[in-house]
C-alpha cells in the first residue's frame, strides 16, 4: 500500500466526518492516536472535548442549544489498564466493557452496528492500542451498512502488529460530503506519523475544513514505560 499524505487527504475532503488516526512515532518510541469530530449540524457543531479521567468526552458547548445528545454526546476515548480505546460512539463503552470481561476487541463489537441515523447510516469507527513491556500493536474497526441497505451490516477489522516506525494508518466515517454521505471504503489509508505532538496536532487541525471542523485530540503514549502526553484543540472555547 502506498503510503499517503494525511495532510493532503484532510485537505482535499471537506467532510470525512469523524476520523481516527492509529500509529508510531518516527523515531519508533510512541504510540499515537488521533480523533477528530466534523459537523455540518448546530446540534453537531455545539460541540467540545473534555478530559474525563484517563480519556475525554464530548459536552455540549451551548446546553441551551443542545437537541438531540443521543449520538453525538459520548466518551471517544477510555483506558483499560494497557489497553487505549478510542471510537466515534457509545461503542467505547461497548468495547471497555467487553475486554474488561476476556473478551477480544472484535468480539466486544459484535453486539453494535453502524449508528441508526438513516439514510446515511453512518459508520462505527474504532480503534484499541495495546502497550505492554516496550511492545505495541493496535487494532481498527468499522462497522457499517451495506452499500446503503440497514439489513446488513458489514464488519471488518484490521490489526497491526509491530507496528513500524513512523507509520500509521487514517480511517473515517465518510467518503466525502453528499447526501446521503457515502460511507468509507476499504481499508485504513496508509499515513505517516512524525515525532512532534504539537506539530502533529496542529497538521490535522489547520488540514481540517474550516467550516467543518469541530474538535481534536491527539496522544502521544511512550512505548517504553506507558506515560503519556495529550491535546485537545477545540473550535468553540
């Protein structure tokens, strides 16, 4: 798989929707992660990231603005022991209960589907990092409908063993814009990750459609004792 600028994809898509970025540093000593959140909604756009524990969750910006929490307000990432849970939904939830109980991430999942936000059906994105004793691999999923049809689901997971230096891999909700939005095809696109945090996060959220985008949050976990560092940028502050 040729290897893509993450840059260049953000920039050339004004809607990929949610998306989450999986990978290792350049110089192979960090785990990182990256979520964003778009909207095209006021009940989507009214929208922040705070921290909450080890992870972070969504909260309505304007409370007075805010109509329908069902989808839109959750808790993208919690950490389970060594084990580093973000995704687009509730499935968090679903997930972090379910390893907590012995069972494997793809299993977890098996009781979701995509969200019932018809007729774009959008997709559950996920995504688990497991670090443990100087090693790292880390898993994505997606669960969504079948071309369009709610009869079905399709399920696929991708997992990445030693992980390599500087590689990552990007997957989002939707294609592009379009109504209905197109749900993403195939598998993770192949992006590179480099060593600065900061430099990182600021590429994503500058690269983001500036009407679009809504927040972002990035973590950089060093691979060699499990210690971590995180930023959370968000349009409304």
């Amino acid at each position: 798989m040729k290897m893509q600028s993450l840059e260049q994809e953000l920039k050339s898509n004004a809607y990929p929707g949610r998306g989450i970025v999986i990978g290792r540093s350049e110089d192979g000593t960090k785990a990182v992660c990256a979520y964003f959140i778009m909207g095209r909604s006021v009940n989507s756009r009214n929208r922040i990231f705070v921290e909450d524990g080890d992870g972070i969750r969504t909260q309505a910006f304007d409370p007075s603005k805010l109509t329908d929490p069902s989808l839109i307000i959750y808790a993208p990432v919690r950490v389970l022991g060594n084990k580093t849970i973000v995704t687009n939904g509730d499935q968090t939830d679903t997930i972090y209960e379910g390893m907590d109980r012995q069972l494997t991430f793809e299993q977890s999942l098996r009781s979701r589907e995509f969200e019932p936000d018809g007729p774009n059906y959008t997709p559950r994105i996920s995504g688990v990092m497991h670090v443990d004793d100087g090693k790292y691999n880390y898993a994505m999923s997606i669960l969504k409908s079948n071309n369009g049809n709610p009869d079905s689901c399709n399920r696929y997971t991708f997992a990445y063993e030693n992980c390599v230096a500087g590689e990552g891999r990007f997957i989002h909700t939707y294609q592009c814009d379009g109504d209905p939005l197109p749900s993403f095809e195939g598998e993770p696109t192949l992006v590179s990750i480099p060593n600065d945090m900061d430099d990182f996060a600021d590429m994503i959220w500058n690269s983001l459609n500036e009407d679009n985008k809504v927040s972002l949050f990035v973590r950089f976990i060093d691979i060699a004792d499990g210690t971590c560092t995180s930023k959370i940028i968000n349009k409304n502050n």
